[in-house]
C-alpha cells in the first residue's frame, strides 16, 4: 500500500469495489467468467510461491488441486462430510503429497528442469491411479450430489448454495491469499525464500536453511492448493482424472501468473483477468467469424481458439518476458519507482 | 503366465522401445547441445505422423518411404524454430522458454486439431497382419520393419556425430560454448542445425511409428511425457542412452501390460521415472553436468 503511488490507491479501491459490488450488475455470464478468473488467480498464487518467491518450478500442480478435489469429494459423497470439515482432510493429503515431492526432490538434490518433470511424473503417476481407482469413480468419475432448490440460498457449511455464493467464496479465497502471500512475501521467511532464488549457495552460505525453507514453500503452496481443489469439486460437481489431474491443466495453473509476471504479488490476478476474457473473447470472435463465411463452418472453433491463444501466449514471451504486469505498472505509473518509497 | 507369453513381450516391447528410443534421441540431441527442454516434441512427432499419413493417402506411399522426406520437413520446421523463434529466448530463465514452448505446443496440437479433426487415422498396410515365426516365438512384421528403420536412422546420427566435421563442431558447442565461439565456429548457425537435425529425428520417428499405432492429435502431449521418460531414465543429452531408455521403457510398458494391465503401463513408465530421477538424476548414461 505504501509502495502505491496516488493513482495507483485510486486504481485498487476501484478494483475492490467493483468485485465487491459484481453480482449486483452483472449477468450470470459475467459472473461465472469471473469465478474461473479468480480461481485461476488463487491457484496461480499459489503456483508462484513456489516458482515466484522460492524458485522451485511445478509443473505439476493440478495434482494437489486433484487430491483436494477428490479428497473432499469423496468425504462428501460416501461419507457425509461437509467440505467444511472435508477441507482439513484436503489440505492434510495435499500438504503431505507435496512434502513427499520435496523432501525426495531436495533430499536427492534435484534441481531445475528435472525438478519440473519430477512434479510432472508425480502428477501423471496419480492420475493414472486414479483411472484404476474404483472407489472413487475411476474413468467414468466422481459425482458430487447437487439438487434444484441447494441452487438456491446460501450454504456454506454444504457449499452448496447461488452463483453468487460461489463468487463471494472465491473472491474471499483470492483476495486472503493475496495478503497472505503478502504478508509471508515481506516477512522474514519471504526474504529467506528470496535469497534462495537468486542464489542458494550464497543463501546457505549466510546459514539460511535451504531444505527447511524450501519445504515450507512447497507444503504451503500445495496446501493453498489443496483448498482450491476443494472449491473445483464443489463448483464444478464432476470430477475425471483426467479433466482435473491432466497436464493441461498443470499447465493452465502455471500460464496466469507468468503471463502477469513470475515474482510478483499481483502478477497471478492481473494474469488470470487477462488470458480468461481473452479464451471467451476468442471463442466469440472464431463464431463470429463463421457466422460471416470467413472461416468454414465445421472447422473446430476450440482448435481455431486454441491456436490464436498459444500465439498470444508465446507473443507475450517474446515481447514482454518479465510478465505483463510490472509493465503496466510502470506504463500507467500506479507503483512509486523504488528511490521513493518511505 | 507361461514363458512363452513373456518372451514374446519382452521382443515386441524391445522393437517398440527402439522407436521411443529414436524419438527421445531428437529430444536429447536438442536438450544435449542447446539446453532447451523442446516442450513441443510431442507436437512435431505428431506432425511426422500426420505427413506420412498425407503421403499415404495422396500417393499410397509406405510410411517407411516416407521417412526421409518426413525427417527433411520436420528438419525445416525445426530449424526455422531455433532460427526465429527459440534463440531469442535463450537469455530467459527455463520456465520462459517452457512457456514459450508450450504455447508452440498448444498452437501446433489445435492446429492439426483444425485441420485433420479429433478422430483416430492410421494406415492400412497389405502386410499389416504378417509376421514371422521362429520356433514359438512370434514377431511382427511391422514392428521388425519399424525397429529396423529406427536403427537405421539412429545409427546414421550416430556416425554423423562422430565422424562429420559439422556433429563435431556441435559435439564441441555442447562441451564449450566460449570455447566454440573463440575458435570461431558459428555457434548459432549450429544450433539451429542442430535443433533441426534433432526435429529431423522426432519427424522420422512420426513416420515410423505410424506403423504402429493410429495418429490423433491429442497423442502430442503424451508422446512429449513419453520422451521425457524415456530420456531422463537413459540420461539427458546422451545419445546410447536415449535409445537404452527407450528399450527398457518399451519392454517395461510390454510387461506391465502382459502381467498387470494394458492401462496401467504408463503409471508403470512414471514410476521407473521417479525411481531414476531419484537414485541417479543425471540418468543411467548420463554424466553429471556442473
């Protein structure tokens, strides 16, 4: 807040405001838009405390949304637990699944790329087990009852509840992980994290505990995530091993915050507000440009739409490889440049 | 389970692994020299497969025929990448220029999305259904052939890389890349060789193994999975161990497929993977870069 330059508070009370006051005007389409782009900032927050804070790159992270997905999904289906309840569950097998990955990743010593493709191998091991898990539905999944009138009101015990239910929740979701990523990022353990980024022989040199700390970032970041998953199953009501552990969606995870820029605190929500408006947008276009025969009518509009966001994606690496957000700061002057900050 | 049964998996899963084998060579041959992790490998295999299927169609090519032609377009293809577009990237950190590659990916998957659909195609060749029997054991014509032109193409990058003066110049970029440049060597101009050289590996790889499975444009993904594996398990950036990686990932998946079942032999690749990058990273032949 104090790094904010005047128009840069204008710009964030504005921001809080009109998410706040969302579900009063806008359609139901908007709304549901809008909680895809804020789940995708929650998780790429949690994603860039790995990566952004501690250096630690996952491609991988859909498994712990996975196992908390399934986790609280299962509770609630078989069992009768509320995600209330089911959450801590969640949470407890996502964390200790990402302690599994760090401790055998750091133990050994595995770095960079080959630490990557650890979390991916992980990954797809468990998906793979979950095709051949009968219990939890399988490859013909795992559905999460819902009925006509739990549409209605408000239950947040059940999650079950109106679109603007949803809404809130994420909205409350995305905004705490933000400050407390905040809050973690200026504290003492963010300074630690950093300094193992940008040189862990030097970090473990002044004695900051390298294992100790990268675990914390891994097992928060996977328990952060592991509650995303939470919020995937009871929004979505259908889960398939392959919809939610596939390493697409790692990959979705990974696309917002490194498009906002890697690093930093707002770069996840800016990223995410950009690449999913830009998804409809460009699925509006392609069926607009069908309507009007420049494109052929049985052409796939999800290739057409796939292949114009690739190219945005791999444009904004070209042009803009520190992310897309410490630019626009900078164009619009809404952070004071670092010589002024009290 | 009797040893029959087993044998005859253990022959097929070695001549399928020698496909995989030579795939991952293009993966690692990349990786070796111009440390990029190709994200995209799993797409331009499956360009591969797409062309010799084309060739197929229009001119009832074999796709055995079609592996050098297969091999010189990807060849292109690849080099333009190194020449346009990855070079620029290099200065990035890996989870840039895995974007960058990703986003490659995504476009070239839906591309052929676009154009050839989502449906499964493959060839249909008169001598599909043959094969050759040596006392009870029985191998597949196709898979023979595959494997055969697998070896002859890793064997023909084998010897260029030992014997040419260019593999020895890119041989010599890979173990110094200061030194390359101060004894004067186009370090960039190699490196789009070699990028090329190493698509030129994965597309004939795509024609080959078009022999053996039908193409569809989401087997991109998991041919990439599949390379890593296999490359990593043989050791990143060495050549013998792409294809020794191959041959147990292919024998591995046979078996687990034989002894457990056919759906679960990915999960069985995984877990060799994790088990490799945990007991010795750098790969069973690969050396440990510092």
């Amino acid at each position: 807040m104090n790094d904010l330059t005047v128009s840069g508070r204008f710009a964030l009370v504005v921001l809080v405001a009109v998410l706040l006051a969302l579900p009063q005007f806008a359609s139901g389409y908007v709304l549901s838009v809008t909680i895809i782009c804020l789940y995708l900032s929650f998780v790429g927050q949690a994603w860039n405390m790995m990566l952004g804070f501690a250096g630690l790159l996952s491609i991988g992270h859909a498994l712990f949304v996975g196992l908390g997905a399934y986790t609280s999904g299962y509770l609630f289906t078989k069992h009768g637990v509320p995600p209330v309840i089911g959450v801590v569950a969640a949470v407890a097998i996502a964390m200790i699944m990402g302690s599994i990955i760090g401790y055998l990743g750091f133990r050994f010593a595995i770095g960079g790329v080959y630490f990557a493709l650890l979390t991916i191998a992980f990954s797809e091991f468990v998906r793979i087990l979950l095709d051949h898990a009968k219990f939890l539905g399988g490859t013909e999944g795992l559905f999460l009852p819902v009925t006509q009138e739990s549409r209605r009101g408000v239950d947040l015990v059940n999650l079950r509840g109106a679109p603007q239910m949803y809404y809130y929740v994420i909205l409350a979701l995305a905004g705490g992980a933000f400050l407390a990523c905040r809050a973690l990022l200026h504290g003492r353990i963010g300074y630690y994290w950093r300094a193992i980024r940008d040189n862990p022989e030097a970090a473990e040199a002044v004695g900051v505990h390298i294992f100790r700390f990268r675990m914390y970032a891994v097992v928060l970041s996977s328990g952060m995530a592991g509650i995303a998953g939470v919020f995937y199953a009871f929004y979505y009501n259908n889960l398939f091993p392959e919809q939610v552990l596939g390493i697409e969606r790692s990959i979705e995870i990974t696309l917002a915050p490194i498009v906002g820029g890697v690093g930093t605190l707002f770069g996840p929500i800016f990223g995410a507000f950009i690449l999913t408006p830009l998804g409809e947008f460009l699925t509006y276009a392609v069926d607009g440009l069908k309507e009007s025969g420049i494109i052929a009518k049985n052409v796939k509009t999800d290739g057409v739409k796939l292949m114009f966001w690739g190219l945005a994606v791999a444009l904004i690496v070209l042009l803009q490889p520190k992310g897309l957000w410490p630019w626009v700061c900078k164009l619009l002057g809404l952070v004071k440049p670092p010589g002024e900050r009290g | 389970m009797d040893s029959v049964t087993i044998i005859n998996a253990l022959v097929s899963g070695l001549l399928t692994g020698l496909v995989y084998g030579l795939s991952a060579l293009g993966l690692s041959v990349i990786f070796g020299v111009i440390r990029i992790v190709n994200f995209a490998h799993g797409e331009l295999m499956v360009l591969g497969m797409y062309l010799a299927l084309m060739l197929f169609r229009w001119f009832g090519l074999d796709p055995l025929w079609s592996v050098p032609i297969g091999a010189a377009a990807l060849f292109v293809v690849g080099y333009a990448l190194q020449h346009f577009v990855v070079r620029r990237v290099a200065y990035l950190p890996d989870h840039m220029q895995f974007l960058l590659l990703a986003g490659i990916a995504i476009m070239l998957v839906s591309g052929c999305l676009v154009v050839f659909g989502p449906d499964a195609q493959g060839v249909q060749l008169p001598y599909a259904l043959d094969s050759f029997a040596i006392g009870s054991l029985i191998i597949d014509k196709v898979r023979l052939y595959a494997a055969l032109a697998a070896i002859a193409v890793a064997s023909a990058l084998l010897l260029f890389f030992k014997y040419s003066s260019t593999g020895r110049a890119i041989r010599a970029c890979a173990d110094n890349y200061l030194g390359a440049k101060v004894v004067g060597l186009n370090v960039d101009r190699l490196y789009a060789l070699t990028f090329g050289i190493g698509a030129a590996c994965i597309g004939a790889a795509g024609c080959i193994i078009l022999l053996l499975v039908q193409v569809h444009p989401y087997l991109a993904p998991a041919y990439t999975l599949l390379a890593f594996v296999v490359v990593i398990v043989g050791g990143m950036g060495s050549l013998f161990g792409a294809l020794l990686g191959g041959i147990l990932i292919g024998v591995s998946e046979e078996m687990a497929s034989v002894v457990l079942q056919p759906s679960l032999k990915t999960a069985f690749s995984f877990g060799l993977l994790i088990v490799v990058l945990l007991l010795r990273p750098q790969g069973l032949l690969g050396r440990v870069v510092r």
